[in-house]
C-alpha cells in the first residue's frame, strides 16, 4: 500500500516525464524543419527514455496498489531560436526534473516508504546522467558558435545514438 499523498506525487511525476517527452518530441520536429536529421533523432530518442522513465512509475504505483490517474499533458514550446537554444532549454528541463526527483525522495523519506526511495535510487543517478548528458551538448553548441561546419559534425554524431 501507498499513502494518498505519495500516491498524488507520483501519479504527477507520471504526468512530468510524459510532457517531457512531449517536449522532447516536440524539439525533434524543430530540428526536422532545420534538416538536422541527426539532432531530430537523438531527440525522439530521448522522448522514447522519457516515455520509459513514466512507466517505471506506472509500474511502481500499481505494484504499491496505488491508482494511477492520467493528468492533462502540457502543450509544449514549438520553436526555439536556434539549436544552442533548444538544448539550453533541454539541459534546464533536466534540472527541473531533478529538482522534482529530489523533492519526491524527500517526501518519500518523510512518510518512511522504503521501496519508494529504493525505486528512486534509480531515478537520482539517471539524473545525474541526463543532465551531465545536456550539458555536454550545450557546452558543444557553443563552442562552434555560428560555424555551419561544427553543426554539421554535431548533427552527425548525435545522429549514432541508438535507440534505448
Ligand atoms: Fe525523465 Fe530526462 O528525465
């Protein structure tokens, strides 16, 4: 069983990775209208993580015998003023996230749910991840500032992602 409390947390956090898939799916078609097929494909990429991150919550809510609820999803920004911008914005999200992991572990503690904080472990060092990932990639965008070469290698590599 699971308190009502942590239970409205979670059924939230479903509701956060899902629009950050919306989000990122939504960074993906921007890239498409640039032509930056490989930027556009680590980004639907990402959006398939974030759709794994929600039902990884899904699971633990209805293995805790919680009820899950499917929250209204955000619509998300369309467009970003350039590739540099977009994965600012990406690498912010990221903080935020963490920021709303952090608080459930917190809340996690305060009720003493042990599998809670034990399913979260998880969560709290993929962030580290995610976000260490972004910024990478910002730190990339601006080295190269405006050079089309530079965009072109980026678009390349980010291109070899696989699918996780
Ligand atoms: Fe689900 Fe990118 O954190």
């Amino acid at each position: 069983m699971i308190s009502k409390k942590l239970e409205a947390a979670l059924n939230k956090q479903i509701n956060e990775e899902i629009f950050s898939a919306y989000l990122y799916l939504s960074m993906s078609t921007y890239f498409l209208t640039l032509n930056l097929d490989g930027f556009a494909a680590w980004m639907k990429a990402q959006a398939r993580e974030e759709m794994s991150h929600a039902m990884k919550f899904f699971d633990f809510l209805n293995e805790m015998e919680g009820r899950v609820t499917l929250l209204a999803v955000k619509e998300p920004e369309r467009t970003w003023k350039s590739p540099l911008a977009a994965f600012t914005a990406a690498h912010r999200h990221e903080q935020y996230i963490s920021g709303r992991i952090n608080a459930l572990y917190r809340l996690a503690l305060a009720e003493s749910c042990y599998p809670m904080q034990i399913m979260l472990q998880w969560f709290i060092k993929e962030q580290v991840e995610e976000e260490a990932t972004a910024a990478g990639i910002v730190h990339q965008l601006s080295q190269i500032q405006d050079s089309t070469q530079g965009l072109w290698m980026i678009n390349r590599e980010l291109g070899e992602r696989k699918a996780d």
